[in-house]
C-alpha cells in the first residue's frame, strides 16, 4: 500500500486527512475533524468508521440526524453528500471508498 504523505486539508483546517492507496486500486482516507458543522459531496459510495471522538450527520435528502461515537459507522450513497458536525474535541475517522 502506499500513504499519500500531502494532507488533504478542507475548511480551514478544520478537517485534514491523508489517502492510503491499495494494491487493488482501492483507497481510504484517514481523517480528524475539528469542532465545527461541515458538508461533504460524495462521487463514489463511502462508508465513515468513527474511531475516536463523536459527530452528529444528517445525510442529504432525510430529515433525521443520527449521532456516532468510537466504534459506529455510517454509509453515504454515491453522488450525494452530507452535513456532519462536531461539537466538541475531534472526531477522528477512516473512509472506505466503496465500489
């Protein structure tokens, strides 16, 4: 596998990640966001892993927000997008680009 070492820096700063690269041409990211109420547009379907912290997001197109913790996971469908927020401390995450 091969680690991009350049971050992918969003919203000031507020959300950093890096991109691991896959033999089989599939690619994470591992990630920090910082407080704040952030939008993310999505291409390919991505699965958010919460590893250490807490958010809040809504997906696009639904009304309900649900919370995730250290351990919980979330799906977004491809070509939409969603709000996450934290409101405290950092949440810490790695997506899986899927399909």
């Amino acid at each position: 596998m091969t680690a991009v070492a350049k971050a992918n820096v969003y919203f000031d700063g507020k959300v950093i990640s890096h991109t691991i690269l896959f033999p089989d041409s599939s690619k994470k990211t591992l990630g920090l966001i910082y407080p704040g109420k952030f939008h993310f547009g999505t291409d390919k379907a991505e699965r958010m892993e919460i590893v250490a912290g807490s958010c809040s997001v809504k997906l696009d197109g639904q009304q309900a927000v649900s919370n995730y913790s250290a351990g919980q996971a979330f799906e977004v469908p491809a070509k939409s997008g969603f709000d996450i927020e934290v409101q405290q401390g950092i949440c810490e995450y790695i997506c899986s680009f899927l399909g």
